[in-house]
C-alpha cells in the first residue's frame, strides 16, 4: 500500500507544512495618517520576511515596514511630504522618474504589496496625470494609481544569498521557517503508487492536464495552462 504522496500531505496541513502563526505576527502596513513624521525605534529579524523589518513609532501609533538599506535606529522618517529622501514613505505621484522604490501598494491604502523581498526595488518609469508607470526587476512595466504610496529606497537584506549555505541542515531550517517543501523529490523517481509520474516508464513525464477541482495528489502536470499542443 502506498503511502500519502508528499502534494496530498500538504493538502491536508499537518504541522510538518505549516508555517508558524508566530512568524507572521508583524503585520506591514502604512500610517492611516496621510502626512506626519515618525521615529525608527527598532529593526529584527522576522522569520517570514527575507529583509529585516523596521518599527516605526508616531504620535498617532506604530507601524512595521521593510527596513531600506542604510536604515538606523533612532532615525527619523516623514510620510506624505514632498521631499524625496532614503526612507521617506510617498506618493507615487509626488515621485520623480527613476527614484528607487519599494512596498509599493496595489491601490490606495492597502499598506503595499509588491516590492518587498530583500534587496530587491523598482523604479519610476514614466508619470501620466492620473498614473504612474512603475518598471520591476523583471522589467515589466505595471500602471498604478498616482495615490498609491511607497517607501523610497532599496530594501536591506541584499546580500543574503551571497553567502553559501554550505549544509544541508542549514538550508532545512531556512525552508522550514516559511514551511516551503525542502529536499523535493522529483515524481519520476517515485514509485507508481506514490505519484501518477511515478515508475519512470520511458523517463518522460506525462503530458497531463490537471482537472480544476482535482484533490491534492492528482492535481499534478499542467496546472492551469494558458495554452496547450505545439507552437506553430
């Protein structure tokens, strides 16, 4: 009898593949606050983020964002204004063409949603009356609305995946901070009974389209492709 394949398995959320709720505790979000200033007064690590996060204090309150690089403590920031500075959370609008930018929110007051990997920013491309156009680091350009707001800068954390790993005990523990599937077996090399690419018969994996309410375990192959047969 075989045993329950490793998709099934994260299907059904044992503790094995989930993440802990404790690493999302920090919620990244902006100030309601349109334009005030506030006080950096404290940057950790957060094991659900790849960048350091900032706790940033107001009279208002306080709030977390992906510290930029060069960020300190004790250093002060300003939200709203009109001047363009490392760590300044603005409108993008108010933003002139090339600054360096990141968190950037999807549309006005979500408190920012794209951007916010570490090391990684996008820049201002070009600027409408109602849009601005933002290109990210995969060069594709995105239309947002001049309101949206960003922090300027680079997030910190770039020089991450400089260092090796070296162990793989080391990398097991990296994986399972953010409960990502780590060491993965490729299905081939499983049996037929614990995968339907299983047995390796012919080393060629099927050309299989998943069916969309497929359980976990035969949801595998083609997931929702956008197209299917041979180019011409």
């Amino acid at each position: 009898m075989g045993k329950r394949i490793i998709v099934q398995a994260r299907g059904h959320g044992s503790s094995t593949y989930r993440v802990s709720k404790r690493a999302f505790r920090y919620q990244l979000r902006y100030p309601r606050e349109l334009e005030g200033e506030g006080t950096v007064v404290r940057l950790f690590n957060s094991a659900a983020h790849s960048a350091p996060l900032a706790k940033i204090a107001t009279p208002q309150g306080s709030f977390y964002i992906p510290a930029f690089k060069g960020m300190v403590e004790g250093q002060r920031i300003t939200f709203g204004g009109k001047t363009i500075a490392q760590g300044n959370i603005m409108r993008l609008g108010d933003l002139n063409v090339k600054t360096q930018i990141y968190n950037i929110e999807s549309k006005p007051g979500d408190g920012g949603k794209f951007i916010k990997g570490g090391g990684s920013f996008a820049s201002i491309n070009r600027i409408t009356e109602k849009e601005v156009f933002v290109l990210f680091p995969s060069k594709k350009e995105k239309k947002f609305n001049a309101r949206c707001r960003a922090v300027v800068g680079i997030i910190a954390g770039h020089g991450r995946l400089d260092k090796p790993v070296v162990k793989a005990g080391k990398q097991f523990h990296i994986k399972k901070a953010k409960s990502k599937l780590w060491p993965r077996t490729s299905a081939l090399k499983m049996n037929a009974i614990d995968h339907p690419f299983g047995s390796g018969r012919g080393k060629n994996p099927k050309s299989k389209i998943a069916k969309r309410n497929a359980p976990p375990g035969a949801k595998v192959g083609l997931v929702r492709p956008r197209r299917t047969g041979k180019k011409k």
